[in-house]
C-alpha cells in the first residue's frame, strides 16, 4: 500500500489498525512464480470497472485475508513489455466470484494459511486500482525490496533458535566421558552456525536501514534475504546433525526447523532469482561508478 493514495490507504489500511485483520499479496499462479512476467490473470476493462478472472497459489494468509493486493494481466498483446502488462488492484474479500481453496499442507510453515484463489467474474471498481493501470510490476518488484528484509529477518530467528536449540543440547549430550560441544567436530559446527548468523543479521538490518532512509534497497534486499536463507536451512540441518538420532525425531525441536527453514530458499523469489538479481545489480552499479 506505499504506492496507494490516501483514499486507499485510508480505507484499506485503516481497517487494519481498528481491528486484527489480514490482507494477503496475490502474485503467484500455478504457472508463474518467480517469472512474475508470466502471470495469465486477466483484468478486461469494462467501464468503470475491472473484470478479474484466472488463479492464484500459494497465497499466504489466502484463506483469512480481508482484502487482497491482485496481480492481473491489462494489456491485450500478450507479447507486450512487463513495465506495461500489469496492473495492480485492491479486491476485498467479499467480492462475488472471489473463492479461495482448501488450506494446502506443506513441508513446513504449517501454522501458515496458504491456498489457491479463483477468480471468476470478480468485478473491482477503477478506484481499487494502485498507481495506474500498467504500472502493476514495478509496483510488484517494489513490494519484494520492501518484503525480503523481513523475510529475511524470519530466516535469521530461525537460525538463532536451531542454534540455542543445537548449544543447549550439546551442553548436556555426553559422549566419551564429556559434552559434545566440546568435541571440535561439534565445536566447528556451532561456531560456522554463529558467524553466518550474526554476518546474516547484520545484513538484515542494512537492508532494512536503507528502506527507513527511503533509499533503493533492490542489491542489499536481495542479499539479505539469499545470504540468511541460505544460513537457515545450513543452521538447521546442522542441529539435526547435532541432535543426532533424537534430531531426525519430532519429539525433538529441530526437525521442524528443518522443514520450516526450506521455503526461505523458495519464496519471496528463490535463491536464483536472488543471484540473478544481485549479478544484475552489481555489474549495473559497476559501470555506473556507484559501487
């Protein structure tokens, strides 16, 4: 909602403050993930208003959002420019022909509402459009700078706690008349899972610092979010290791990290598109004399 108007963000954000409600992001579709340029979702104008129709997945908070950030295909050229294909809208829960499916049993991250959307014949009024029509990419790929330092914050808490989880036990596991940390096997792994932690954090908060300062974060967002997916999922398999036997166990914690840790490699864009984007960025700011 940073690119709606104050009418918008008035009517939309507001409900938000006076009662504990959700909104959900709505990009995903069973055919385009992180090509957002391939989102078949169609919007045809019709007067005043929008007809939506197609499918969204994987949309976290789908079942329980009281309105939805849409994605939806405006041009007529199928071949046209992303910068002018897309265009974003507002739809609220309760509009007719809006459906959401069954809550999706993952992996991990079970705790999170994450469905399939129809569209049928929804209709969105011209005022529930953000910016403009055809600006709905670059109002996307804003929303992913501004999302991927928290989402990167998640994956940081998660390290941390498959650490304490991984320090605590070895502390107590005795092996060969002693703790386990104190093997260097063991020893090694702990301190591998604090430095990439803490190198994590703090590029969480520098990506985070340079969206408080209203500065482009695209580079550091990107790092960010691939550098502390990337320490979660190393940090969480070595706790298993850790644990042993009893870590392959759900009676123990760090199983389910485990599982929780994948989808930070998957979704706010995958470790791919991350590196895609930093090479991007990086030889861009070279040949600009800004890095």
């Amino acid at each position: 909602m940073f690119t709606g108007n104050e009418e918008q963000k008035k009517k939309y954000l507001g409900r938000l403050m006076e009662e504990p409600l959700m909104c959900a992001y709505c990009v995903t579709e069973p055919g385009a993930g992180s090509n957002v340029n391939g989102v078949q979702l169609k919007a045809e104008r019709k007067g005043d208003e929008y007809v939506l129709n197609g499918q969204k997945m994987w949309i976290t908070n789908g079942g329980v959002a009281n309105w939805y950030f849409v994605l939806a295909r405006t041009h007529p050229d199928p071949k046209a420019k992303a910068s002018e294909a897309f265009t974003a809208f507002i739809v609220d829960r309760d509009t007719p022909g809006l459906e959401p499916g069954r809550k999706e049993w993952n992996m991990g991250q079970r705790a999170s509402d994450n469905r399939g959307i129809t569209f049928q014949d929804v209709v969105v009024p011209k005022e529930n459009v953000l910016t403009g029509e055809g600006a709905g990419f670059k109002i996307a790929m804003l929303a992913f700078d501004k999302t991927r330092p928290p989402t990167a914050a998640q994956a940081v808490g998660l390290a941390q706690r498959a650490l304490d989880e991984a320090t605590k036990y070895s502390l107590e596991r005795k092996t060969m008349g002693k703790p386990i940390a104190q093997h260097q096997a063991v020893a090694f792994m702990l301190a591998e899972m604090a430095m990439g932690i803490e190198a994590s954090r703090v590029l969480t908060y520098k990506s985070a610092l340079e969206t408080d300062l209203g500065e482009r974060n695209t580079f550091l967002a990107s790092i960010a979010k691939e550098m502390a997916s990337v320490v979660a999922n190393k940090a969480a398999t070595d706790a298993v290791q850790i644990f042993g036997g009893n870590g392959y166990n759900s009676e123990y914690p760090v199983e389910k990290l485990m599982r929780d840790a994948k989808v930070y490699q998957i979704y706010e864009g995958t470790s791919q598109i991350q590196r895609i984007i930093i090479a991007r960025e990086l030889i861009n700011m070279m040949k600009s004399g800004s890095y």
